[in-house]
C-alpha cells in the first residue's frame, strides 16, 4: 500500500505541520480539511492573542519548507490567532500546495470492505476515506495511513456541570455563548455571567472586567464548579510562559478591584428565563438573577463518530487517546509540566491510524503547540520507517508552575502532589489598567 498516500484531517497547526514532515520525506500526502481555509478553526478565535510567543508556534519540518518561499519567520512577540494564520498557517498551506483539499468534511473512515467488527485481513486493506464536499458530492480516497488532527473546536462542553445541558439551556442558546467574545460593547450594562476556570473563561473575563470598567453599571459574575479558585489564578512567577503567568494576575486584580464576582462552589443545573433575563441555578439551590447574557467557556470533547468503524482506544474518563491519559489527566496531575508524547503513546488498535494534536487530549483541558508538533513529528517518522527518530523525544515543555490543580473536587482549598501538571494554549487578555 506504501503507492497510497497518507490521509490527514484538518489542516489546522498539527495537520499542516504532519503534511510538512511527510512531505520532506518523500511521503505523499493529502489534507482534508472542511473550512474554506487554512486553520479555520483558529480563524475563529482570531481576535484572542496567544500566550506561546512565536518560536512556541512553529513547526521545524514547516518552517524547512517555508524557507524556499518569499517567508520571513517571526521571532518574537505573542501573536493572535488571526496573526498566526495570516504570519505561518496560511503560508503553510500555500506551500503545501495542491496537497491541501479544503470545503472536504470527512464523514467516515474504514477498511476497504471491512466494518468494524471483520478482523481477517484487515491490516492488509487501505483505508477508506469517505467525503463530502460543499455542493454535498460525495467521494471516497484510499489511504496507507490516517492521521485524524481535526481538533476539538467543533463540540463545546455544555455549561450543565453534569456534562449535558441544565435544563432550560437549549432553550435559552440565543443567550449562551460558548466561545470567547470578541467584541464586548453590545453587553455595556448588562449582567454577564462567565461559566468555567480554565485560560480561556479568564480571557473571557478578563475582557468583560475591562468593559466593566468603562461602563459603570456592568456587572460581571464569574462561576467554578469547584469549591476553590487556588488554580484559577496560574503559576505566577514559576510559570516559565510569562503571559500565561499573567492571566491570573490579571483577573485577580479584576476581581480584587469589584469589576468581577468570583462565585465557587457553583454547578450549573438549571438555566429559566425570567422576562428577558435568565436565573441561572446551582445544583444546591442557590441562584443568579437577572442575567443578560451567560459566556460557558467550559472546554471542548472530541468527535468520533468518524471514527465509527475503526478499532480505536481512547481512555473512558477523559476520551484521550488511552496511550497518553495517565500523562494529562487533570484528576491525577497538578504540579509540574506533562511529558512529550509520540507514536509509542499515540499507536492505536487500528494499525497506521494516529490521533494526534488537541483530539488525542479529549476532554483533558489543556494542550500546547509545541505537544502537537512533537507528536506529528514522531508519527511522521513512524510512518517513514524511522523507528529511532520515531522514538527519540526532541521536546521539553516550560513548566507551569502551578501546584494544586485536582484535589478533591469539593475541597475549598487545593492539595498538592508531585505529579505534573497540564499545560494548555490560551490567550492573553486586554491588560485591566
């Protein structure tokens, strides 16, 4: 099958970065990729700014071929999302060329004239890469070997603290966000609730105290499941990303100034509209009243249902790939920096299929670019037959510096261990002067 070319999903940082390595290996590839672009999804959080800097946000193989083109690589300073695409991905992809299918959702992957139940000659059969494209024509490609880097970006964790939406919540969606705002203005006055505790709910809060601040009368109210907010506000000065140090700054500063409430303790269990207004309820009864809008920036799980007829491995709690969870589940670690992983960690049942960048995460919260370009990095080498570059570990990750993140779940105060913590990409907030 080696005639075949390896099929990648999603031409987002992880996917080009794969096509990349291939490529100059001499290995024929192909992307898929649904958006009409390079890195749609990140497209989508164009306007939030990174808190990797620049050399956190390219990939070696990439920038090898970025070289022969009129590209100048950036070397310092901390990019937006939109920046990235415009200043790396799409380059990229321009570079990778034809080899690049964009408008191409992929609605399923099999062995030719297997299901997923056949085990008799199943590795001896390519794969099958069923799609459709934007005038919904359906095709199928055959592949020696998938590498599925379609993101998470898609499936937002609902705000419901139980893993499905409080009741009244799809009801009410036309008042529930689930990205980080961009532009805040129209909720000037208003009572805005943000529902989660990682990077990305700071961002969004972090935003919303500064409009708070021009606007008197903007009230923001910020919820955690857990009874503690020891995490919330980072690593500080042992965290070696100094603009992810500086989020928790930040939004201690907000709250500590009145422009945020900080409410711990808080699951979501019911959204019921009150006039033009919602009430947001906890499951202990307690409640938020006269809410105009609620950002529930809570997370994202991964989508399998591609992956419906291939025999994959993914951890039952966190939905990662199995290989890797111990390494980044947030219940275990909470000091330190997580290990890079490569094709050892990310082999599935399902021989020459690999999940690779924020999926192989699943519902674990936190993941950085340089983990996706290291894992693409080995599999690609996998793939090649270099066993030894596929085993070596070109990587080491700054530390958080944060110490405390699991504990128990309803502990007021956090505990702390001598495992290592999950890292995560995020953003840098508008400073709150």
């Amino acid at each position: 099958m080696t005639e075949l070319p390896v099929i990648v999903v999603g031409a987002g940082p992880q996917g080009l970065a794969a096509a990349a390595h291939l490529a100059e290996r001499g290995i024929e590839v192909v992307v898929l990729e649904r958006g009409d672009g390079a890195a749609a999804a990140v497209s989508d959080w164009g306007h939030v700014r990174l808190f990797s800097a620049w050399p956190e946000l390219t990939d070696a193989a990439s920038r090898r071929l970025l070289a022969s083109t009129e590209w100048n690589a950036p070397t310092s300073g901390y990019p937006t999302g939109a920046e990235w695409v415009s200043g790396y991905l799409a380059p990229l992809a321009a570079a990778l060329g034809e080899r690049v299918q964009y408008a191409t959702t992929v609605i399923g992957i099999s062995r030719q004239g297997r299901d997923k139940s056949v085990d008799g000659g199943r590795e001896s059969q390519p794969f099958v890469v069923h799609t459709r494209d934007q005038d919904g024509n359906e095709s199928r490609l055959h592949a020696r070997a998938v590498i599925d880097a379609s993101g998470t970006w898609g499936r937002p964790n609902p705000a419901g603290a139980d893993g499905l939406p409080a009741l009244g919540e799809i009801a009410a969606s036309e008042s529930i966000s689930y990205r980080i705002p961009d532009d805040v203005a129209g909720f000037a006055g208003g009572h805005i609730v943000v529902v989660g505790a990682g990077h990305s709910a700071t961002h969004a809060v972090l935003r919303l105290s500064e409009l708070a601040r021009r606007s008197p009368g903007t009230r923001v109210t910020w919820v955690l499941r857990r009874g503690s907010a020891a995490n919330v506000f980072g690593g500080g000065a042992g965290d070696e990303l100094p603009e992810r140090a500086a989020l928790g700054a930040r939004a201690r500063a907000a709250i500590d100034r009145g422009l945020v409430t900080l409410m711990t303790g808080f699951r979501v269990a019911e959204f019921r509209e009150v006039g033009d207004r919602l009430t947001v309820f906890a499951e202990n009864g307690s409640q938020i009243d006269g809410v105009d809008h609620v950002f529930a920036v809570t997370g994202f799980r991964p989508d399998t249902e591609m992956l419906r007829e291939l025999r994959i491995d993914l951890d039952p709690a966190l939905e990662a790939v199995a290989g890797i969870a111990a390494e980044i589940d947030p219940n275990i670690h909470s000091c330190g920096s997580v290990s890079a992983t490569g094709a050892a960690q990310l082999t599935q049942p399902e021989q020459d299929l690999f999940i690779v960048g924020a999926k192989s995460y699943g519902r674990a919260p936190t993941f950085l670019a340089l983990t996706g370009y290291e894992q693409v990095r080995s599999v690609t080498a996998r793939l090649a037959g270099d066993h030894e570059a596929a085993a070596r570990n070109e990587l080491v990750l700054p530390d958080t510096g944060v110490c405390g993140g699991s504990g128990d779940f309803d502990d007021d105060a956090g505990s702390c261990c001598a495992a290592p913590a999950v890292l995560q990409i995020g953003a840098r907030p508008v400073a709150v002067s």
